[in-house]
C-alpha cells in the first residue's frame, strides 16, 4: 500500500511541501526550506546516486529528480529493477 500511494501521490506531496516551505521561507523563516533541500540531497548521496548509475540515469538528472522529489523518483525504479 505505500509504495502504491507512493507511486501515485509522492511527487506532487514533495511539490506541496516545497511550495509551503518556500511560503515560508519568504514570510517567516528559511530553515525548514534549507533543511528539506539538505535532506535530499544527503539522500541523493546516500542512495540516489547508486540508484541513478545503475539505471543509467545522468548525474543532472538524477541529482536535480532527488532535490526535487526525494525517495518517491529513485523507489519505484528500485522496485522494478528489483523484480
């Protein structure tokens, strides 16, 4: 079931939170933007980074897809790769 909703849901969630956290950042304050933005990309370091060489995905892409989306780009291919 979570990786379901994952697959359905993830980006535009990852979206939201950055469109509320940018809000923020401008109204009140820009750490939790910063903090979102750090985690993926340790993330994309951690994992991303493995996961887009194996797919032959490029370093742009996949860096820029992490940033972006987080786990919710790299998961699904890492299931179905996986398989």
């Amino acid at each position: 079931m979570f990786y379901s909703f994952t697959e359905k849901f993830g980006k535009p969630v990852c979206v939201i939170l950055y469109a509320a956290f940018a809000a923020l950042a401008v109204k009140v304050t820009w750490i939790p933007l910063a903090a979102l933005a750090l985690m993926h990309f340790c993330e994309y370091i951690i994992i991303g980074y493995k996961t887009a060489k194996r797919n032959n995905t490029g370093f742009l892409t996949g860096i820029i897809n992490c940033l972006a989306f987080g786990f919710t780009w790299w998961l699904p291919i890492k299931r179905s790769s996986e398989k």
